[in-house]
C-alpha cells in the first residue's frame, strides 16, 4: 500500500497532543494513490478531537446530513469505528508509546454499540500547530487504504 510519508517521530508526544484539535483534512489512499471518498463522512467532513492528560473525545460529522439518502448504513470497516447517519462520536482513555510514536486509544462510549471497548493504534505526529493522525482501514468495498487525518490546534 502507498503510504503518505510521515514527518520524524514528535518528541514528548503525550505533552505534544495536549489540548482541542480541529479536523483540517482526512484524505484516504489506496495502494496505487488513488484518493477514496468515506460515503460515510464524505469529502471533507468536519471533526474535533479532545485530549486531556489521559482521556480524549472525538467527534466527526458528514457536512451534509441533511438528505437521508445522502447516508449509507454502517458499516464495521477493518481498525476503525462506525459513523451512524454521518456522524462518528467516541470517546475513552489513551496511552503514547513515544517510542514507536503511537497512540492507542481505548473506547469507553460511543455513538455505535459496537465500538464500545474496542482498542485502536494510529500513528501520530505533532508538527507546530498540526496533528496527523494516520492508520490502516479498509474502504466500503474492502479495498486497503491508508487514511491521514490533519488537525489544527485550536486550544
């Protein structure tokens, strides 16, 4: 799979994540570059992701809900949560392996019932004011993708 480049590991990550983040981009690539909607959370979808010192919250919605067949049903992707009716709400505890520049997050509640007490590992990076989020998931279809959210630190 093609995989977006990473910057170098962030030094005191766990301080580094402190704080509210605004969804900047979530792009999605397959393994020949491609770039590939979420149906789920569509194009560009707006989110916000909260950590404290070891409990965060993460919130991400489709622009769009207007339309409910604008929606498909959820759907369990490969690491990752359910977005229901275009909208994915979770939230837990957390732990930082600075070393390999992970984090791993433990989901205490959630918007879909399955996700409750589900475990995730996504790399992370701090850069400035931006936080990139990377992990391995699946499209709908089932193809690999590499998924990259960018956040802005708004506080």
């Amino acid at each position: 799979m093609k995989k977006v480049s990473l910057p170098p590991l962030t030094a005191n990550l766990a301080a580094a994540i402190l704080g509210i983040w605004k969804l900047k981009s979530r792009e999605d690539v397959d393994a020949t570059g491609q770039i590939r909607v979420d149906p789920f959370l569509g194009r560009d979808p707006m989110g916000i992701l909260c950590f404290g010192p070891s409990h965060f919250a993460a919130q991400f919605m489709k622009r769009d809900r207007s339309r409910k067949e604008n929606v498909p049903q959820p759907v369990q992707l490969k690491n990752n949560t359910v977005a229901v009716n275009g909208y994915q709400a979770y939230f837990g505890t957390y732990s930082i392996d600075e070393i390999a520049g992970t984090l791993t997050t433990h989901l205490k509640g959630s918007i879909s019932p399955a996700d409750v007490d589900s475990t995730y590992v996504r790399d992370v990076r701090v850069v400035d004011n931006e936080l990139i989020i990377q992990l391995e998931t699946t499209a709908v279809d089932g193809t690999a993708i590499t998924r990259t959210n960018t956040f802005s630190r708004i506080a």
